[in-house]
C-alpha cells in the first residue's frame, strides 16, 4: 500500500509522457594538463525544462591531445561509451581504445575505464575519416575506418571492425571500396537513410569544385559493409554547403541535411527528409532552420527527449540547441543553452543515460515494470528486478529512481 501510494502522489506530479532520454553534451579538453593528456567532462541532461544546466558532474582524464575523439555504444548496453583512436606509436596503425560508461544508480551514466576495451583497425597516414556506426545493426556500434588508397588522388577503402559483448574489436568485420577522389567523391559520412537499423556509406559526388552536390549511398546488409551494385542518387545541396547527416524528424531514418552560410556568416541549415527506400521523400518539403554561424561547431543532438535530433552549435564553452518542431522542421531560435568548456576543447554528444527502470525489457517504463519492482519489494538478494542501486535490496531509493523514469521510453 506504501508503494501504491507514492505512485499515486507520484502520478499527480509527473508530467513526463513517453518521452525518450536525452543526449547529453561531453567536451574534450585536448590538452588538460599542460603535458598533452586530455580530459573528458559531462554534464547530464535533466529530465525538465531548461535540460541544460552546464553543471560538468563526471570525468575521466583518456587519451592525448593528438587523439581523435568519438562517442558510441560499443557494447549495445545502451550506455555511448568515450572513444579514442591515435596511431601507434612502432606499429602506424590506428589503435582505437573504448572506456567503457559505468551505471552509478539508476540508470545514469558516469566516464569511466575501470572496463575498457581496444582494436587496431586502418593505418594512420592513410586515414580520411573515423566513424562509430552500427553496420550490421546488433546494437552495438562498429568502429570504422575510411582510408585512400589506389590511384592517385585515391579511392575510398571502408573497413568495418564489428563490435562485441567486450567491446570495439576486429575479430571480425567488413569492408568495402566505395568512392574517393579518384572517382570525384568527397566528404565520407555515415547514415541509416531506410531505417533498417544499419548505418550506410555515403559520399559525395562533384565533377568540378563548383558543381552541385549529389548525395551517393552505398546501403549496409546484415554482413555489414558490402560492395552494393544498389546505389543511392540524390541531387542536393551546392558547392560550399557543409553537409551533416542525422534523424530530424524521429522517424528512425537518417536524413540529409546542408548548413550554407545565410548572409553575413550565419547558419541556414536545410534538411531533405529520408523515406523508407533510403531516397530523399520527392513527396516532402525541404526543413528549414537558422541558428549559429557557419564557423561554429555544428551539432545534433535530443535534448528534449521528443526522439528528433535538434540543431545546435559550440563556441567556445558555449552550447545552444535549437528544438525541432512536432512535424519535424529544425528550429530558427536558440531554446537553451548552457556554458561549460573553453575554447580549443572539442564538442561531443551521446546518450549516457539508460531506461534502468524497464526491467522488462520492452523499451517502456510502465505498470509492468513496477509490478516485477513490487514482486521484489524489500527482498534482499543479488541480481533482484528493481535494484536499480546495486545494492542488493530493493527498497524505497530504487523506488525513486524508478519513479523518476515513469513512462519514458527508449528509442
């Protein structure tokens, strides 16, 4: 009766309503401490209105100043885990190494390397682009290495090590070769543009430096990368646009997106929805959004948890998202912002907070959890439904953490 009763207060409280977790932002401070190692700061998004705080509540000193830096669920326990890949220092490869995210209490997400893990993966000098991305969508994401190779001035040579249960690892991957400058294909990026949960290959295509941009996708199979003879062609964007790829509209596809400079510097971002064959939807609009300036660093990110990415920048320690709309347009204000950072740090965004409260497991935090939570209420006992603080007995702590995540749902 206690229980039911806290939910009860709880319910008449809570204006939370299937909404998803958030991103959170992550900075790198390349060079903290004077002698070339870097740190990593988080600040948590909170669950409400304004979400950023830029109060930094985790770190982790990972990494040089010289390193790459990515965020990414390597381990698919739903966790973005911090990334860093430099190149070896007998061996010119590029060595990517994992610090895997802990869970300190329900479901919240802190930097850590008590658990890490590493794979080497492409050779340094040859590297055009870095990317983690689920290929072969188990969930988990693939560190993937783009490099040239060929004929001068090069083709792209994509290799993909798949992820385990312990991590980044090349024990097994895929490769494929897909455009490059020898064949007038630039700017490598990475997207699920139909949906089917594995990030594709996508280049872009200009003859001549001043022609228009035609989008190329080369689309993953169950196997990963693959050499696919069913590309992708989509005409869209002009020369010196700056293109990004990211799901806007929530619809679990990858759209395209270009960010031109408007006028005196600042930042028109124009958005070509993806429909469910990876093609850019001839039936939609285009999404129009204005906020920053093109020389800022351009972000994506779910701050509001609504399951679209919204559009943001990072200007020396200062972040500022603008939310997208119910239909899926980007925004042309600032809704939040926060500050925390300084210049030269490098700007990332992942989700390190978890549904710990779905402890069924259907990515919904609803009466059927707190039924499997009240099942173990005041039990005690290791790996009990609803310890959400590890501490082997289920009590009223576990209830509030449970009650925090009431109706959220996972993406």
């Amino acid at each position: 009766m206690k229980i039911a009763g806290l939910l009860i207060m709880f319910f008449a409280v809570c204006t939370a309503c299937y909404a998803f977790p958030m991103d959170s932002t992550v900075v790198c401070e390349p060079n903290a401490d004077g002698a070339g190692n870097s740190l990593w700061i988080m600040s948590h998004t909170q669950l409400e209105a304004p979400y950023l705080d830029g109060t930094p509540d985790s770190y982790l000193p990972w990494g040089k100043s010289t390193d790459e830096f990515l965020v990414g669920d390597v381990q698919g326990d739903g966790f973005d885990d911090v990334v860093f890949v430099h190149e070896g220092e007998s061996s010119g490869w590029c060595e990517w190494a994992a610090a895997h995210t802990a869970d300190s209490n329900g479901g919240v997400g802190v930097l850590s390397s008590t658990k890490f893990s590493g794979a080497n993966c492409g050779e340094w000098y040859n590297k055009a682009a870095l990317f983690l991305k689920d290929v072969n969508g188990d969930g988990r994401k693939d560190i993937v290495y783009v490099g040239l190779f060929g004929t001068f001035p090069g083709t792209f040579g994509w290799f993909a090590g798949h992820s385990d249960a312990n991590g980044v690892s090349f024990a097994t991957g895929s490769f494929a070769a897909f455009g490059g400058p020898y064949y007038h294909c630039f700017f490598p990026l990475m997207g699920d543009f139909n949906g089917d949960k594995r990030a594709d290959m996508c280049v872009i295509y200009q003859l001549q430096p001043t022609d228009d941009y035609l989008w190329i996708v080369g689309p993953s199979n169950a196997g990963g990368l693959w050499q696919s003879a069913n590309y992708i062609y989509s005409p869209f964007g002009i020369a010196g646009d700056i293109p990004l790829v990211g799901d806007i509209d929530g619809d679990g596809r990858d759209d395209r997106i270009v960010i031109r400079d408007g006028g005196n510097g600042n930042a028109s971002w124009i958005v070509a929805y993806s429909d469910p064959n990876g093609q850019i939807d001839s039936t939609r609009p285009y999404g129009y959004g204005a906020v920053g300036l093109v020389t800022d660093e351009l972000l994506l990110a779910d701050i509001n948890g609504d399951g679209k990415k919204d559009i943001g920048i990072f200007r020396d320690g200062y972040w500022a998202f603008g939310f997208t709309s119910e239909t899926g347009a980007p925004a042309i204000t600032f809704d939040v912002q926060q500050v925390y950072g300084q210049a030269g740090d490098i700007p990332l965004v992942g989700q390190f907070d978890i549904l710990a409260a779905d402890l069924n497991n259907d990515k919904c935090v609803t009466f059927k959890d707190f039924a499997l939570l009240a099942g173990s209420w005041l039990q005690t006992g290791t790996g009990l439904p609803g310890d959400l603080d590890f501490n082997n007995t289920v009590d009223f702590t576990d209830l509030r953490y449970f009650v925090n995540q009431w109706l959220l749902c996972s993406h």
